[in-house]
C-alpha cells in the first residue's frame, strides 16, 4: 500500500516562512506528477503547485514569486517552501501524487493533511 505523509505545517505570523514536506512510502515503481493543494472551511480544494517527474513546475497566480515546490526522487519526498506568508495563506495543505505501482496500474494518493496557519 502507498501512503503519503505530511509534515511542517504549524503557527507562524505573517510575513515568516515554513516548510512542508510530503514523504512517499510503499509499493512504488515511480511516481509521476506530484502536487500540494490546500483546503479552507467552506472552500473548494485549490491546486496551489505541481511538480513533474522531470521537475517542470507551475503555481496558482496566488502563491506565484512566495513558494516553491522541490522534490527529491531518490528520497520520494515532495516540499514546499513557503515564504512571505500572508494570512489568507491559512488552510490545510495536502499532498498529492499520481503513483505507479505496476507496470499498468496508475493510482492516485492524498496525504492526510497539516495545518498551516498564519496571523497577523
């Protein structure tokens, strides 16, 4: 079984930064796009960056010039660094990955999320 964990999330004021990563673990041939969404009460799940196997990347206009998605493939870990955080930055953040554990089968996975919040 394929499991994704986070971590780094926590309580920090505006303008500082944090860290998250998301470890991969389990029956894994290789994993493919990886991503970080966030969540808020009342909200839609928003993509908030993806990163490739080849490590092509893309942001929402929102986090664009603040964060950056990295990944180690040879440690199946993916992070994001968040600086200048703002307060409307506040969700919970979940990590996503499309994993290949067969040479036919594709399935996708969600971390269990952690929470980010930022105060002003």
């Amino acid at each position: 079984q394929v499991q994704l964990v986070e971590s780094g999330g926590g309580l920090v004021q505006a303008g500082e930064s944090l860290r998250l990563s998301c470890a991969a673990s389990g029956s894994i041939v290789l994993i493919n796009d990886m991503a970080w969404y966030r969540q808020t009460p009342g909200k839609q799940r928003e993509l908030v960056a993806v990163i490739t196997s080849g490590g092509t990347t893309n942001y929402a206009d929102s986090v664009k010039g603040r964060f950056t998605i990295s990944r180690d493939n040879v440690k199946k870990i993916v992070y994001l660094q968040m600086t200048g955080l703002k307060p409307e930055d506040t969700a919970v953040y979940y990590c996503n990955a499309d994993v290949r554990i067969s040479q036919l089968k594709l399935n996708e996975y969600w971390g269990q999320g952690t929470q980010v919040t930022v105060s002003s």
